[in-house]
C-alpha cells in the first residue's frame, strides 16, 4: 500500500464520527461509537458514530430541501454528475479496494477485479439508461409522464456494500430523486469514501446524505419517517419484514432484495468436468457473502461420485489466506457474528447426518487468528434439511442428487427464497425449458456472462421490485398520466 493510499484511508477512519448531510461533513452527536473489525485479525482499526433518528431527521430535511430542484433538473445534468462520479471511483479505485480489504475482508484480487469495477458498472448503467429513457409518452392525446418517487432511503449491506450502494445511489441520482443512505456499520468505511466522491463529483448540496448507524436506531426511523417516500432495502430477510412493518403506516414504496438459497440445476447431458469448478467457485465467490450464490448444487444421482470428486479437487485448489496477499483467493468471513452462524451450520449439517466432502468445522491450519473458515462440501443432502433450506452466507455448498428432471426442478423450488438460480446443460433449449420452470427472479444458464442491465430481485421471500438497469431505475420513478395533454 503506498504512502498516499495509506493517507486516504487514514481520512476515511477520520471522518467515522461524521455524518455526510446537505453537502458537507457535520459532527454526529452520538452516545455510541460503532467499532469497524479488521476480520484477519479481530482488531478494532475504526470507530463510526451511531447516528440517531435526530441525526436523520436533519438528513431527511437537507434531503426535502433538495428535491423540488433536482427533481427539475435538465437530465444533461444528471448524466454529467454520474459521468463526474464514475470517473472518480475509478480514479480512486485502489483506495476503494484496500478499504473492502480492511472492513469485511474482501481479498485484494477479488475487490479490484470485481467489487470496484462491477460497482462502478452500476453507474455507467445508469448513465446507459439515462441517456436514452424516454420521461413523457403519448397514449392518443394522454401524456405518461415518469416523475422522481422523491427522497429515498437506502438501506445497504456489509457483504458488498460499494456495490450494493452505487447500485441504489446511482438509479436514484439519475432518476432526479434524493437521498439518505444508512449503510452497514460493520463495513462503513468505503461508504465514507463514496460520500466524498459524490462531493467532490460536485453535487448539489442535500441531494446525497449519509447517516451511519444501527439497523434498530436509524434504519428503523428511516422506515417510518413521513420525509421518506421510498425505502430501498438489500438486507436479511428479518430486516426486510421489520422495515416493511415500519414503513407500512406512511404506505412508502418499500424494495426488498432479502437473500435466497440459489440452485445451481445441472442436467443429465452437463459436461461435468467443465461446469463443477465454476459452480463451486461461483457458491464461494466472496467467501460464499453474496445472496445469490449457488449453493444448492442439484445433480444427478447417478453422477453424484464424479461430481464430488470435481468438486473436492476444485476446493483443494483454492488458497485460503490473509486477504491482502496477491494470491489469495479466499479470506475471512467479514465479522465475528457470520463466522459463528457458519460454524454453527457446519455443524448443523454434520448432525443432520449429510456427507461432508470436505472441509468442516474449525479454521484452516496456520489462519487460527481472525474469522477464517474452512471451504465446506455436504453432499447426499435431502432438501428437507437445514443446510439446504437456510441462508448460511458462508462457503458452505450442499450437492442435492436427483433421478429425473422433474424432480430436479421440485428440488430448486423447494425454498422460502427466489432470488438466482443457474441452469448447466449441452442442449440449450432444454436448459431454456427448465429456466422457465424455476421460480427466481434470475436465472443463469451455462455461466454467461454478468450484465448490469439485466433486472435483479426476488420471487418469494427474496424480495419486492426489481434493480439494475431500466428496471431498477423505474423503480425510483412515479407515473402520473395527464389527460387531454394533445
């Protein structure tokens, strides 16, 4: 890490007993400081203040104050801010990454090759979307007319977090909405940065405020707050029902995108040695912290040996180590209370009597400081038990086997949740059919590539609306239809 980079980080720990309100940096009058845990080694390396619903009140007004404007503002503009705030998160890339190294854990490889670019592609989407959307049809002499929803609350996680706010902030901006963000206070730090880049990208003061804090103090008044006219959730599937609970008697838009159990359905005709190690390293991507991870692997029985012995070799591969290390390609559980739940699961799923591949409980030999885990494969899992009907967010992969592909289907539906789902097939339209037949809200077929435009969100208990690209974008907008406008 160089000299300026340390600096830079150094002024983001700085700014954690601050809260970003109507374009500037005030002092957050909080009882509590939240601390930020270095997840390789335990220690505490910042402290954020716990903001206060009175924090977010004066949030919420800059916020109220803002939007009349904004809401007018020429879309050249917009797209102009959005170009402004792209260029500096590229630009200020390597800053971004040691951050996710620091707060949650994320291995330096994965947060420059996929966390900082995959969340500055949310933006660039939305400028894509900007550019060409259409705010004003005609339907005979009756205009459609698309308006900004108004302030918006966003709500974002510890596991993604730059990502997961770039793609909220980003939609919201474009569409002419304001906003209040809460992000995690277990991983605030590259939510400190993102503020200053929308500072200094030059945005209106009010338009972009930042309250840190817990779920239970300022997420729960974002929920309720009458100032708020939309609240935007990626979160547990608990928090999502408390938030929809308290946002219900201002009757705001409330999105959800609450987790999933994603299956990873693999046909009879799949050429198992080329689909398994992506299907492993796609469950363990981030340490296995990403709700659409599949980690149901749904196979057929008659496979189910060859498959394991793929799969076991896949993780083998894998070095597990301190994240800062060029070549480590998986490190820590970013904080104390997942890595107990993945501990506790592992444990779960020897006792439920699944297989285990390998891996298990306990850390690896040499990492016994910090919360590493061991990459962990059950296989002869029946649907009905817990590792293969709860959310671990871990690396923990199930293999599910199956005698026909009706009852695979049965098997990939077979969950409370409905967010991702990935399809392995040689004969594409087959592998189109079963997509079809899956209850998610997206779908992979063959490991194609990740589009930002393509619309995001749950069926079931993974959430309401929908992100990224257009779709995610309308979601920040109201339609208002004027009569006799020709």
């Amino acid at each position: 890490m160089t000299v300026d980079t340390m600096d830079k980080l150094s002024q983001a720990i700085a700014r954690g007993g601050e809260a970003f309100i109507d374009g500037a940096w005030v002092t957050v009058n909080a009882g509590e400081m939240l601390p930020v845990v270095n997840p390789s080694t335990g220690d505490v390396v910042a402290k954020v203040a716990a903001g206060t619903a009175a924090d977010l009140d004066r949030a919420v007004a800059a916020a109220r104050a803002a939007f009349p404007s904004f809401a007018l503002s020429a879309v050249a503009d917009r797209l102009a801010l959005l170009e402004r705030i792209h260029a500096l998160m590229l630009d200020r890339a390597e800053i971004l990454a040691q951050a996710l190294v620091l707060e949650m854990g994320a291995t330096i490889s994965h947060a420059r090759a996929a966390h900082i670019p995959l969340a500055a592609a949310h933006v660039q989407a939305a400028i894509d979307v900007l550019r060409d959307y259409d705010f004003l049809t005609m339907r005979g002499t009756t205009a459609i007319v698309r308006e900004p929803i108004g302030v918006c609350g966003l709500i974002t996680p510890w596991n993604w977090p730059l990502y997961q706010i770039a793609a909220k902030v980003a939609p919201a901006l474009a569409a002419g909405c304001t906003v209040v963000l809460k992000p995690s206070e277990l991983s605030p730090l590259s939510a400190l940065m993102f503020a200053q880049i929308v500072h200094d990208a030059g945005a209106p003061a009010g338009v972009f405020n930042l309250v840190n804090g817990t779920g239970a103090e300022v997420g729960a008044a974002m929920a309720a707050h009458p100032g708020i006219d939309m609240i935007s959730i990626t979160g547990s599937n608990r928090a999502g029902v408390l938030v929809a609970q308290a946002a219900a008697p201002t009757v705001k838009r409330v999105t959800q995108e609450l987790g999933g159990k994603s299956p990873n359905l693999m046909l009879p005709d799949t050429d198992f040695e080329k689909a398994v190690p992506p299907g492993v390293m796609s469950a363990f991507r981030n340490v296995g912290q990403s709700c659409s991870a599949p980690t149901r692997m749904i196979v057929p029985r008659d496979r189910l040996a060859e498959v394991e012995a793929i799969a076991r070799a896949t993780v083998a591969s894998i070095i597990v180590g301190q994240p800062s290390e060029a070549e480590t390609i998986m490190g820590p559980i970013a904080n104390h209370a997942q890595y107990r739940r993945v501990q506790a699961m592992i444990a779960v799923g020897m006792e439920e009597g699944a297989r285990l591949v390998c891996g298990g409980p306990g850390q690896p030999e040499g990492l016994e400081q910090g919360f590493f885990v061991r990459p962990t494969i059950f296989s002869d899992v029946d649907s009905a038990m817990r590792i293969a009907q709860e959310e671990i967010f871990g690396p923990v992969l199930v293999i599910i086997p199956y005698d026909d592909v009706d009852q695979a289907v049965a098997i990939a539906n077979d969950t409370i949740f409905g967010l991702g789902g990935h399809v392995q097939g040689a004969d594409l339209d087959q592998a189109r059919a079963v997509a079809r037949r899956i209850r998610t809200g997206q779908v992979h077929l063959n490991y194609p590539a990740w589009d930002p435009h393509a619309p995001f969100g749950g069926y079931k208990r993974s959430g309401n609306g929908r992100e990224y690209g257009a779709f995610g974008f309308e979601e920040y907008l109201e339609i208002k239809s004027i009569l006799g406008f020709a």
